[in-house]
C-alpha cells in the first residue's frame, strides 16, 4: 500500500483472509513465512516490531501484552466470531489510512 503499512499475523490467523489481502495488494506475511511458527506471543510481538509490522490477531494475549506495557508498532484484533469479510473490509480500510508512525502502540480493535 502506499502509506507503507504491513501486516504480520499470529500462527492461527486465517490463511483465507491473509489471500485476499494479497489481492488487493496489501503487505501480509504469516508467522509461518517468517520462520516463527512455535514462537511465544512476546517473541512474535518482538518479530512483528522488530520488523516494523503491525500484527493482526485473534488472540486476546496480544491485548494482555501491550497493557503490560510492551512496546510494538501496532495491533490489530478481531475476534473469531468476527465475520471474514468485515475483517477484510477493516484491514483495508487500515492499510489505506494509517501510516506506520500512526499505528505505534496503538491498538484497534476489529468490531464483530
């Protein structure tokens, strides 16, 4: 995207959503291209940050991290009950308006 904003998931994100972010031309990698699979949530928060991707996520773990104060470059969660589609639309509707400096420490929360 042109703002420059990428995605990391966690291990058990949707494959199926992560394609269609692709599509249309969003920057996503999955835990598992990035050699992480197995890796703690704190590891996985270090990696995204590391590498300045804002993780998306439906593990609430991520929420429990960040308000115990751990720095990273954004957050994204959405429950699993969360319909695909509007995770879909949020994520895009993200990518086009933030901007990496914008994302960091924050954390939005994807409505069901």
């Amino acid at each position: 995207m042109a703002n420059g904003l990428s995605f990391y998931t966690d291990e058990h994100f949707p494959f199926m959503i992560v394609r269609q972010l692709r599509k249309r031309g969003v920057h996503i990698i999955t835990t598992q291209e990035a050699n992480q699979y197995g890796a703690s949530d704190e590891q996985q928060l270090s990696y995204a940050t590391g590498h300045g991707y804002v993780i998306v996520t439906q593990d609430d773990d991520f929420l429990r991290l960040n308000a115990a104060g751990h720095y990273h470059t954004g957050i994204v969660y959405t429950r699993q009950r969360t319909p695909v589609g509007r995770i879909i639309d949020d994520l895009m509707l993200i990518a086009g308006a933030a901007t990496p400096d914008e994302m960091i420490r924050q954390v939005i929360h994807v409505p069901i």
